[in-house]
C-alpha cells in the first residue's frame, strides 16, 4: 500500500469527515484549506511506479509503446469492463427469455456487447484521465496513469480516444438501428461524468446512469421490443446496486480527494454510508423482483438473485470503509455477485429453449 503523506488526524478521520460534511458545522472551504496538499517523496514515487509495472500482468508482453495506451483503456484491470458488461448480459438475456430468441442471436448480441464493453469503458476512462490529469497527480493510487505521469501528451489522448469512439460506433451499427439510437443518447452521460466530482458529491449517480445503459440496450439487440415495465425496474436496480460498489470504491481515496477537491458520496454520507447502503440494497432487491414479475421469469431468477442480495449485503456488512485493500476486495466482489444475478436468469433462459417453462 501507498505511504499516506502527513495529514493532522483529526481532520482526516471518517468521522470528521463525515460529520464536517453532513452536518454543515464546517463549510467545505474550510475543511479544505486546513489540510495540506499532499507531497509525494521520492520513495512514494518510486512505490508507486513499482506498484503499476506489477499491476501491468499480460500487457507487458505488448510493444512498449503501446502500453501506455493500454493502460488508458485499463485494460491491465477488467473489473470496470465486466461491471459494464454485466447489466447488458441481464438485459440481453431477460429479453431472449420473454421472446424465447435463438441460441445464436442471443449468443451472437453477447459477443458483441462484450467487446463493446471493453471499448466504451475505455474511451470512458480515458475522457476520465484527459479531465482529471491535473487531480490524479494528487492522488497517491492514480498519479502514476498514463497521462498525469506525462507518459501520454494529451493530442495524443485525445486521437486514442478518437479511436475508441470509431471503434464503437462499429459495434453498434452491427446492431439491429434501436440499439444505435439508443446507445447514442448514453454518450452525453460518459463524456460528461468528471465533471461531476467537480460540482457535486454525486458522481457516482451519473456514473451509474452509465453503467445501467446495458439493461434497455439488451432488449433491442435480440430483437425484443422495449418492455418498460421490465427494462425499467431492470435498469434501476443496477442503477442503486452501482451507486453501492461505486461508494465503496470511492472511499479508498477519500483522504486525497478532499485537499484534492474531488467529491463523492464516500465523503457526502461519511460515518452514514454503511445504513445508507443496507437500505439502497433493499430497494434495489425489490426493483429486481418486480422486473422478474413483470417478465414471468422462472424460479432460477429468484433463487440466484435472493443469494446475491444475501452476499451484498454481507459485503456492505464486512467491508472496512478505512481500509484501501477491503475497499477494493469488496468492489472486486461484485463482479462475482453480478454473475450470480445473471446465471439465474440464464438457467430460466435454457428451460424455455427446451421447453420446461
């Protein structure tokens, strides 16, 4: 783990952090102009350099130039990809059930989302660096990412990302036209999601929209017309369980993002968002059933989907919210969670094929 530069302990506890925000006692300018920006010592550095060249794994066997670009996709860390990926996987399938579409339309609309999650993350990521080059050099786990490192000029970035936008866009005219229409309007919520960490502590709301897309998206791709009852409960419920993994993924970097002006809903419920939590997860289980009934799933989708609201909520029960390393294990755990949700689904899907439902 990264050496945490010298910050006064009673300023940076999640308790008075937590409190200092919730409770208006302390203005944020205030808060913030009593903590010194942070500065990083050769030994930091050079810890954070090690930590990125291991954390690089198969792509260091690409030509050296064209890691940095790699990484700006992150493609060295697929957990974001598979989040992404996910929901379109519910959609896709909860659509081919309710149509009973072929084996090889709804295996075909998988393939093709699968690589459009890889590439839509990525020029996510990278919009995500080009806009906060100036805020991850104040960051211990993200100043060594391509651009705020210098390692990638900004034009260039910005031609990379060019790239990847071309690149979807040729994934989705290999879709049927309503998923073109429809991906289209999901644009201005990626490009537009850093600069909400700027202007409220909500980012992660705006960046559920995103990673909820798949959801409507999958109904179209099969070839099923967009059922609202369903695709819209659908979409809530990874909407709320997003803002959940989000949360706790934004809390191993809330002692940076304070001096560092950065905002989230790890330092807008502080001490709170454990209760907050819980009680989201409630509502996301029932967004979940009620998209389940108005599609007639089968007994698969509530059985996978009960044990995977039972395991979030132990997640959210056992992580420790001060600690990077249970941070990030317990956002990493909802890759698996969301795989359960979906294996349910798929179970459902396989007894119509063959007839039992």
């Amino acid at each position: 783990m990264l050496r945490i530069p010298h910050i006064p302990v009673r300023l940076v506890s999640s308790r008075s952090i937590g409190y200092s925000i919730r409770s208006r006692s302390f203005s944020t300018s205030i808060l913030l102009s009593n903590i010194t920006k942070p500065q990083f010592s050769s030994e930091d550095l050079e810890t954070a350099r090690v930590t990125r060249l291991a954390g690089l794994k198969w792509l260091t066997k690409l030509p050296e130039k064209w890691i940095p670009y790699a990484e700006l996709m992150r493609l060295e860390k697929p957990a974001g990809s598979l989040l992404l990926l996910i929901p379109s996987l519910w959609g896709i399938t909860m659509a081919a059930y309710s149509t009973t579409a072929s084996l090889t339309t709804t295996l075909s609309a998988m393939g093709l989302f699968s690589v459009g999650a890889i590439i839509m993350r990525g020029a996510g990521c990278t919009i995500n660096d080009i806009l906060d080059r100036n805020l991850d050099n104040q960051v211990a786990r993200t100043m060594e990412r391509p651009i705020t490192s210098g390692r990638v000029k900004v034009p260039q970035a910005v031609g990379w990302l060019g790239i990847q936008c071309f690149a979807g866009l040729g994934v989705l005219l290999s879709l049927p036209a309503e998923c073109f229409y429809l991906g289209a309007l999901s644009l201005p919520f990626i490009a537009t999601y850093p600069l909400f960490k700027r202007f409220t502590y909500y980012p992660q709301a705006w960046l559920s929209i995103c990673y909820s897309w798949g959801c409507l998206l999958g109904f179209p791709a099969v070839g099923a017309p967009l059922n609202l009852l369903v695709a819209v409960p659908l979409f809530i419920s990874n909407w709320i369980w997003c803002v959940t993994y989000d949360t706790i993924y934004a809390h191993q970097d809330k002692l940076y993002d304070i001096h560092a002006g950065i905002k989230s809903t790890a330092l807008a419920w502080g001490e709170n968002t454990k209760p907050i939590l819980r009680k989201l997860t409630y509502a996301q289980a029932g967004c979940y059933y009620f998209a389940g009934i108005m599609n007639s799933m089968g007994p698969g989708f509530y059985i996978s989907g009960t044990y995977a609201l039972w395991r979030l909520y132990n997640i959210i029960r056992d992580v420790d919210l001060d600690d990077q390393k249970s941070c990030w294990k317990a956002f990493t755990s909802n890759i698996t969670t969301g795989f359960i949700f979906w294996y349910g689904m798929v179970f459902d899907y396989l007894l119509v094929l063959l007839g039992f439902l």
